[in-house]
C-alpha cells in the first residue's frame, strides 16, 4: 500500500480534471453569472486551477483574485499566472481575508470550508467582502456519505468511517445553506449531487483510496491483508464507489 505523502499540487489538478469535477465546477461558475468587468475572488485557490475559468467570465476589463493560505499554493498559481494583470494571486487566511468591505462582486469557495478551523467565520468575511447584491457559490462534500462497493462490507464501512473522522468539517456540505443564512447570506439555491466512480483510476484519483487505506492501517482501523486484499479487488474491478456532493448559490 502507498503509504507517501500526495503531491497536494498535483493531486488537485488531477482531481479537478475528472469529469464530474469539471460538470460541477462549470455549473457553480454558471451560477455566479460573472459580468464583464466583476471583480472576482476565489478563496482557497490552489495552484490556480480555476482561475482561468473565472478570468474568462469576467473579460479583459475585469479582476480575479486567488487567495491562499499555503504559501506553495501561491508560487505555483503565482507562476501560472505571470504576465497576466488581471489575475491577482496574494497569500491569506479565509478567516481574516486581506480585502476591504464591500470590494468583490462574485466569490467562490470550493471544497475549502471541510478543512477550516471556523468555516462559519470564513462565510462572515466573504459576506463582508461581497458587495450588496453580491452573488458566492460554495462547494463541499458530505464525507458521512462516502459509499464503496465490495463483498467485505466491514473494511468498506470502517474505511469511510475512517474518511469521515479524519476530515475536520466532513459534514459542513449539508451545513452550507444553514451556515450562510447565518452570517446574513440569502440562499438561492442548494443542489446535492452524487459523485460516482466506476473504475478505480478515477476513484484513486479522488479518494487517494491506497494512502488512506495504509493511514487506516497504520492507526488500527483497519488490518492490512483485509485492506490488502480489499484494495486489490478494488483495482481488479468492478469498482464502485461515491459520495453526496453539495453545491450552494448564495446573495449578499
């Protein structure tokens, strides 16, 4: 089993090129019904990944800003966007976001809140920041939610309960509209999709089912030839695994 640290780089670009990443992230871009000329923010950026899609939607005249808080993030989105004046990368913490009030017309926060010491805090800031009439799109999965299929129906079950404990937020998908409207947003629309994966490629892709699998096993949740074997059946096929994603549309 894979027991090495991911390339946090290389596995959000990995993942957001999956198709049904790509679907949901057009869709919540959609929904933003980003104007020439907005102003643009995108909290928890990354290495940049969807910033060009975000540029795209508000034109040359336009401003996107990526924030983030892992300063590898920065560089690498900061490289990829040399040259390029209307996208603004800048380090910060979405608890306490490096912009005035009132600055932003649209925002976007995407798979970040699971992974924050206060998610309700970051949602104030981008209430703060967001101009009246401001539209956020808010993305996060519901990890008690996490279903694989195989025959050992034990190791499945000890697996995404495992996946589930080890996220600091892994409930706050269903958490998003409530959240919102407590800080003040307006919710629009909430929308609930099932993340599926039906070969194992895309599954590991996502999940990282091998380095989870041997964390579990390194921390007694799990026994590695059950894990093992469990895994190797996995990759053999047929593979099925998922999970409820929830996707939010709120106003300022």
């Amino acid at each position: 089993m894979d027991t090495a640290a991911p390339d946090h780089i290389g596995y959000l670009d990995a993942a957001a090129a999956v198709p049904l990443a790509q679907d949901y992230k057009q869709r919540t871009v959609a929904a933003l019904h980003i104007r020439p000329g907005d102003t643009v923010l995108d909290v928890g950026c990354g290495p940049g990944t969807d910033l060009a899609r975000l540029a795209d939607a508000a034109g040359p005249d336009g401003t996107v800003i990526g924030i983030d808080a892992d300063p590898a993030m920065v560089e690498e989105a900061t490289r990829r966007f040399a040259g390029k004046p209307a996208v603004r990368i800048q380090p910060g913490d979405a608890h306490a976001l490096p912009l005035p009030d009132a600055s932003v017309d649209r925002a976007r926060i995407d798979r970040v809140l699971q992974h924050l010491t206060d998610p309700s805090r970051a949602l104030a800031e981008l209430h703060r920041v967001l101009r009246t009439g401001g539209r956020l799109a808010m993305a996060e999965p519901d990890w008690d939610t996490l279903a694989v299929d195989d025959p050992d129906t034990d190791t499945c079950r000890a697996y995404a309960r495992y996946v589930a404990d080890n996220v600091r937020n892994g409930v706050v998908g269903r958490q998003l509209a409530r959240r919102a409207t407590e800080v003040g947003f307006t919710v629009e629309r909430v929308d609930a999709t099932v993340l599926l994966f039906r070969d194992f490629t895309s599954a590991e892709r996502v999940l990282g089912l091998r380095r989870v699998a041997a964390r579990a096993v390194r921390d007694g949740v799990l026994a590695q030839a059950a894990a093992r074997a469990w895994l190797d059946r996995l990759a053999t096929g047929p593979c099925l695994a998922g999970f409820t994603f929830y996707t939010v549309v709120a106003v300022r």
